[in-house]
C-alpha cells in the first residue's frame, strides 16, 4: 500500500495536537492532498523502495526529491516560506518503476 497523509502536528516547535490524516492510495481516486501553510505531506509504502519527484522548477518544498526504503516515512516538510498558492504535480515511484502521479494543492488559510 502506498499512501500520502496530511502530518500537522510533526512540524519542529509543534505543540501536541490531533492529527489529520487524509490517505491517498495511489491508484484510487483522490490522487491530491490539500494543505494549509505549515502542514505536511507523508507518504509511506510497505512494497518497497519510494520515490516521490516534483519538477526541479515548479517544487514547494526545500527539495524536490523524496526517498526511501520499504516501510519508511517520507515527510515533505513545509512548504518554503513565499511559495505561491496553487497545484503542483509529483510523480511516484516504487522500486524504480512509475506507478503513478499525484497532486500537492496549497491554499491560503
């Protein structure tokens, strides 16, 4: 199973709160999370090695590339201070084979 959560309350300096979590299974709609500024993508994969790749150009985050090995969390991080509101599309990896492409929608709060 391959999954992408919201992760509010793992940011540094965060006072203990409950967490949203909205799944999304690659392959079954919906393939976007939406975050509020502060909040964070998690996606986690139990088949293998993951490998999330956002557009070297077009990436919210400190990096553009995510990865790491069966059974392990990546964690996006916020998003960089000044980035712009909008849509930005990664694709999925697993095991170095694409399987699949997924959506980062950041609003305002």
């Amino acid at each position: 199973m391959i999954a992408a959560q919201i992760d509010k309350g793992a940011r540094r300096g965060a006072v203990e709160e409950n967490m949203a979590e909205r799944p999304v299974l690659v392959g079954v709609i919906p393939q976007a999370v939406v975050l509020d500024p502060g909040d964070q993508v998690s996606w986690i994969s139990d088949a293998g090695n993951l490998r999330v790749e956002f557009d070297a150009n077009r990436c919210p985050f400190a990096s553009n590339v995510f990865q790491a090995p069966a059974g392990m969390r990546l964690q996006s991080g916020p998003p960089r201070p000044g980035t712009k509101v909008g849509s930005y599309k990664y694709r999925l990896w697993l095991n170095d084979q694409v399987v699949g492409q997924g959506e980062v929608i950041l609003r305002e709060k």
